[in-house]
C-alpha cells in the first residue's frame, strides 16, 4: 500500500495564521530538529518567554497561546525576523537529501538498503512529549536523533501513552504521590497516519481472545520518523482502550498485552507502511515479541518453525540494558496463554508449551517464568550490553544459553552509550565549541585530535566564566522551583520566601539526579550524617546538594529511600545547603548537567549497565565522581574526575559484606581531601587553576568517546552491517 510520506498542508494549520515574517514557525514546530538546533529553543522562548514557560516548552501551544499583541510585535522585530529566517534556513538544508552526511560514506550499502527499524518501550524526545521515564528513554532519544544527524536510515516505533509517565509531588512528610495527566495529541507535533485514500492506516491484533485495533501516529525528529501505536479507540474493549493508556503503568497482563501491541503490532505497522527494514533493533527486551512475528510471517507461508527463525535471527538485534536476572521482564506461562490464545502458537507450527520453552532457559521447566530477554537472545543475531562492564556481567548472566561456550565465548558484545551533544550542551558552551573547536563542532564529536587541540585553546576566564553564569542560572531556577513548590502545598508565605536566598552561587555545587532504587544508593552520602554535615556547613568552603529523581509507583521500599532523604533535608542546618527538585523530567536533568560543578554516582557495583546522566555533565565542562561501573571505568583516568572506591564488584546479586560502609568512606575521604580543597583553591584573580584544569581534561577526553555521533556509528558498522571492526 503507498502511503503518504509528507504531513498535508491542511492537517498542520494553525488555528489562526502566523504573521508572514515568522510564519515560518510553522513549519519548524512540526519537527523536533528545532529543539537542538542552535538557537532552536531560544527563537521559541523569545517569541513569549512568560507563555513558554506555562506551556513547558510545547512549540505548538506556544504558537496557539502567544497573545496578538506580542506575536505582532516580535513579528515586526528585525533582529528576531532575522534568527527566524536564519532557523528555516538551516533547517531547509538540514533536510536537504543532498546534504552531506557521515552514512554516505562510514555506512554505504545501508544508504543504499532498507532502514534500520528501531523498537523501543519509551522514547526521550523533548519534555513536551512524556514518553519516557528514565535513561532508556532518554538513550532512546539520542539515539534518534544522532541517527538523524547521521544521516543514518531508521525508522522508529514505540506507544503512544495516552496519560504518559507520572508527575511527582512530595507530601509534607516527604512521601511521594503519583498524579497523571492526558496528553492532548491536538497539542503536540504529532500526526495520524493515513492511507493514499485519507483513511488513518489501523493494524488489529488477536489479544485476550479479542480483535483489538491500533492507529498509528507520527513524529518527526529531525530526517527520522518515530511511529507511535495507540490502542485508545471506541471500536476496542474498554479494557483494550487502556493497554496504552500509560507508561509502565498497570499490572503484569498490562504489560504484557503492551508488549505485544509494541512488538506484533509494530511489525504490521511497517508491514502497512510498504517498510522492509534491513535490520530489527530491540532496544531492551521489551519488544521481543517482534521475532515471533517475523517468524509466523514465515510459518503461515509455508516454512517450518526452525526455518523461520534462522532466518528472524540475520536480521534482529537486541540491546539489553538492565545488569540483574530480576530486572528483565517475565511473565507466568498462564498469563502468556491468556494474552495470545491457542492460534497464535498453531500459525508458528508450535505446541503452546513450544513456545513457552522460547522464553525459558531451561526447555521443559513449567516451573519457570516466560522471559522477554531469553526470547530476544535466542531469536537475535547480535546481543549486546551498553558497557564494557555490562557487556561481560551479560555474558555471565546469561552464559547458560550456551552450555558449550565459557563465559567469554558467550556471543553477547558491548556498545558503550553516548549521549546527544547538541541536546545537552548548553548555549554557553556551545558558543566556546564554536570558537575554539569549530563551527561545525556538532559534526566533530569524535574527533579526539580536534579537541584536544581546540580545548588547549579554550582560555581558563573565558570557560570557568561561562561555568559560574551557569550556575547563576542553576541556583536562580532552583528558587524559583522550590518558591512555587512550597506556595502550592500551601506553606507560609514566610516559608516560601525564605526559598528565594536558598544555595549560594559561588559554593561548589553536587548534583545527584536518577531514578530512586536501592541499587542506585540514594542513602550512601548519609552514612555519617555528621560527617557529611561539616562538609556542608563548613564557614569557608560549603558544599550544596541538590537532588533529583523519581520512584517507580509500585516501588514501595523506592519511595521509603526518597522519603528519608526528603525528611533529612528538613533538618534546619542543611535546609539552606540540600534541595529536592520534585517531578524530574528532561528540562530538570538539562538545568542540572549543564551547571552543577560535580556529578555524584553512587550505584552498587555491577548494577549500573551503563549511566548517561555523567556524560552530559563532561560535556559541559563539570566533573565526575563516581564508583568505577557503567561508562566510567572506560572514561575515568585520574585527572578528569574522581573515582568512589576501586574496582572490586560484588555478585550482581547482592553487596559484598560492608561495601556501602567502606564506598561511604571513599566518597567522604575523597570529598573532604581532593574534590572540595581544589575548588576552592583559588588564585589571585578568583579562578580555581587546578578545578579548571580539570574540567578542560574531562571536555576533551570524555565528549570524543561518549557521544551519541560515535555510539550510533559504532551501531552503524559493528551491530547492523557486522562488520568485524
């Protein structure tokens, strides 16, 4: 079936037109490529900064509530006509398909197949379009739009969560409460897909014995496109409306029937689109019933079960994310039965108990859960974890899956994340890149040469210059939070005004934001809370903490963590030097990285696959410290940052015996004896030489190796071509 590949004129009209000479706004709020380009957001913000801030940074109701009067007087504005006009500009020749792009040459014969079909849970666009929860999303995201930059072929395909993740708010007593809201799709710059007849192009699957259908939308991120399936139709069940209705919401059968509409149902959406990707790429297990499609696809023509899945496995790949048995999804065999029913298993030529054993480790064991990782490992070509750690505590894990191999035979790989440079890099370091590194530095990320000789020329005023105005911006958006926090549960006017002369711009500043688990140790740097107390109450040298994350709503033993450090923080002598951003979303994460002097990452070793939150900080010249797991023993080499403990790992299944006691005194001897003497070391001029120093060793060590440019590329030749190097 053809299918229309541009958005139409009419379905993309405003409700009122835009004044010609920026008119082109239009068009620009229809694809995410705004939200990273240079000046991008800035053009956006300064068309109403008042109305962009109540509609979170939402470019389409930016254009629908800007009052007349300011949308006619920005219109007639020379200076921002120019930055309009310079925007589209770029933008025409970003989406040029005559433009030069890294794929054309470091991934030909892709340029020259079908696209890679990239399935993710969640995808972590912008803050305006709630489809994510944490790192995967966000990885996800970056992903998309390094792909983009690439000029690299991908097509995405996720869900549309109709009521997204949740929002955060802390009761009084620091519990936190879960609230949802409904995402208007009128709202967003997101289309349904139609047929050439004008009709919106639906798929329908089989699911608890009833047909449900799924409607497709699309979002435009940069050159790729992102399909979102959505259940929320009169024709379903009420029941079936609900399967996306939210993010990780719901229980086990919920999950599973998303799974299958992410997975089946994204497979017969591209099958609509007339789309034969070169490549399947799960992006964590969730949507491994993807393989099992492509092989009844096979089956109902005619091949066997064996057949079809040698098959499936040229042309999957699977990337997992999570280091612990216990964090992959599994269901129990009688769910399984339920959500597929018996035809689903007869059109793969399989026994339902055949298809069972797909997820299982041990074939014949009905004792065992149905897992989504097992499936995916054996229905994939490539495997691969997200560090060099994770890659080998992934072989050890899973190593039973080939008895005949050691762990180092076991064929599971490693890609190291990275992270979208131009997303997390803040306009005032971008603009010292651009000097110093080059205009194009964007297109420059991996250069390791180029930055280091360019970082050289980077004076130490100009970048520790940049820094503190960041941290002015930090510590002015950290009052203004916390003011409409406290006015909103209802405190004295007193109290909330006491939030505007909170955290002091000069004092070194440690961020530490990320989901709330145990693992992940929120509670390690209260260990010795006198201890920790002398280091923030210190005359001289203080040190401020703010804090940042959510727990899952289910997560009980999470929520009691965040609690603790909620009713901690209360305590008079830290009030003025510890804060908690409630409901952390991307725009929370960018204020942070882009300003704190230092990031703090505490997880319990080897639980952390990878982390990406640290990488966005060293591309804005903040530092590091950090146990040795995930991306930073790759990263860390003793003068870019610090290191929490050594290297030992305990079992992925627990702590070794005193290791959060012995970590919390490596973090606390580390703080008081190396961080916190050298920033406040200062010379004459104010400026902390060493801490400077420092910062430009992390900039040109780390941006080269952990940007999303060299993650996908890696992608490119090594998972989706197999290319031996």
């Amino acid at each position: 079936m053809q299918i229309m590949n541009e958005i139409e004129e009419a379905e993309v009209a405003t409700v009122r037109a835009l004044p010609e000479t920026i008119d082109a706004l239009e068009q620009l709020s229809w694809n995410y490529w705004w939200s990273w380009a240079a000046d991008g957001a800035s053009v956006f913000r300064d068309l109403d900064p008042e109305v962009w801030d109540g509609v979170e940074h939402n470019a389409r109701r930016l254009l629908r509530e800007t009052p007349e009067f300011r949308m006619t007087r920005m219109a007639t504005d020379p200076t921002f006509i120019g930055r309009v006009r310079k925007l589209a500009e770029d933008f025409k020749r970003y989406m040029d398909p005559a433009a030069k792009v890294w794929a054309a040459d470091g991934a030909r014969s892709l340029m020259h197949a079908n696209p890679v079909a990239y399935f993710c849970a969640e995808f972590g666009i912008h803050q305006s379009l709630p489809l994510y929860s944490g790192g995967l999303g966000m990885l996800a995201g970056d992903h998309l739009k390094s792909a983009s930059d690439l000029g690299l072929p991908l097509v995405a395909v996720g869900l549309l969560y109709h009521h997204g993740y949740f929002r955060q708010r802390l009761r009084r007593d620091g519990w936190q409460e879960e609230h949802y809201g409904k995402i208007d799709t009128d709202d967003l710059p997101i289309q349904l897909v139609h047929d050439e007849a004008g009709t919106p192009l639906r798929v329908e699957l089989l699911i608890r014995g009833r047909g449900v259908e799924c409607q497709a939308w699309r979002v435009d991120v940069g050159r790729v496109k992102l399909y979102l399936l959505d259940t929320n139709l009169e024709e379903n069940h009420p029941i079936d409306r609900l399967i996306t209705g939210h993010l990780y919401g719901g229980d086990r059968e919920t999950r599973c029937v998303q799974e299958m509409v992410l997975g089946i149902g994204g497979i017969r959406l591209l099958r609509k689109l007339d789309i034969e990707p070169h490549v399947f790429h799960l992006n964590e297990g969730h949507s491994a019933f993807l393989t099992l499609e492509l092989a009844r696809e096979l089956t109902i023509a005619g091949q066997s079960f064996a057949d079809a899945a040698r098959e499936v496995r040229g042309r999957c790949v699977f990337t997992t994310h999570t280091p612990v048995a216990a964090g992959h999804d599994e269901f129990l065999p009688s769910l399984v039965e339920h959500c597929f029913g018996p035809e689903y298993a007869e059109s793969l030529g399989l026994t339902l108990a055949e298809l069972l054993d797909l997820g299982r480790v041990a074939a014949g064991d009905e004792a065992e859960l149905f897992g989504l990782t097992p499936l995916a490992l054996k229905m994939c070509r490539s495997t691969n974890g997200v560090s060099r750690i994770h890659g080998a505590v992934s072989r050890e894990l899973w190593k039973v899956l080939w008895p005949e191999s050691t762990a180092a035979e076991t064929p599971i790989t490693h890609v190291t994340n990275g992270v979208h440079a131009p997303t997390w890099v803040a306009p005032l370091i971008r603009e010292l890149y651009a000097k110093h590194i080059g205009p194009d530095w964007c297109e420059q990320e991996c250069d390791a040469r180029r930055w280091t000789d360019g970082v050289e020329r980077i004076t130490d005023e100009e970048l520790w210059r940049a820094h503190r105005l960041l941290k002015q911006r930090l510590v002015a958006f950290i009052r203004h939070r916390l003011y409409h926090a406290r006015v909103m549960h209802g405190e004295s006017m007193l109290y909330a005004e006491a939030a505007r002369t909170m955290f002091e711009p000069e004092a070194l500043t440690i961020g530490f934001a990320r989901r709330v688990a145990a693992y992940k140790r929120w509670s390690l740097i209260l260990h010795d809370p006198e201890r920790l107390m002398r280091l923030i109450d210190h005359a001289e040298r203080p040190v401020q903490l703010v804090f940042a994350g959510k727990a899952h709503p289910q997560d009980q033993g999470a929520k009691q963590i965040l609690q603790q450090l909620a009713q901690w923080k209360l305590d008079p002598r830290v009030m003025r030097r510890a804060v908690f951003i409630q409901d952390y979303d991307q725009e929370i994460a960018r204020q942070l990285v882009q300003s704190v002097d230092v990031w703090l990452n505490v997880p319990r070793r080897p639980l952390e696959a990878s982390g990406t939150s640290g990488e966005k900080v060293a591309m804005n010249g903040g530092l590091n410290l950090s146990v040795l797991d995930g991306w930073w023993p790759e990263g860390y080499d003793g003068t870019n940052g610090w290191a929490v403990g050594g290297a030992e790992t305990a079992a992925a299944s627990g702590a070794m015996p005193d290791e959060d006691a012995r970590d919390a005194e490596s973090l606390y001897r580390v703080l008081e004896d190396e961080v916190v003497p050298t920033f406040y070391d200062r010379d004459a001029t104010g400026i902390p030489r060493r801490w400077v120093a420092m910062m430009k060793r992390s900039i040109e060590t780390l941006v080269p190796a952990f940007n999303s440019d060299r993650m996908v590329q890696e992608y490119a030749r090594k998972i989706y071509l197999g290319e031996s190097k």
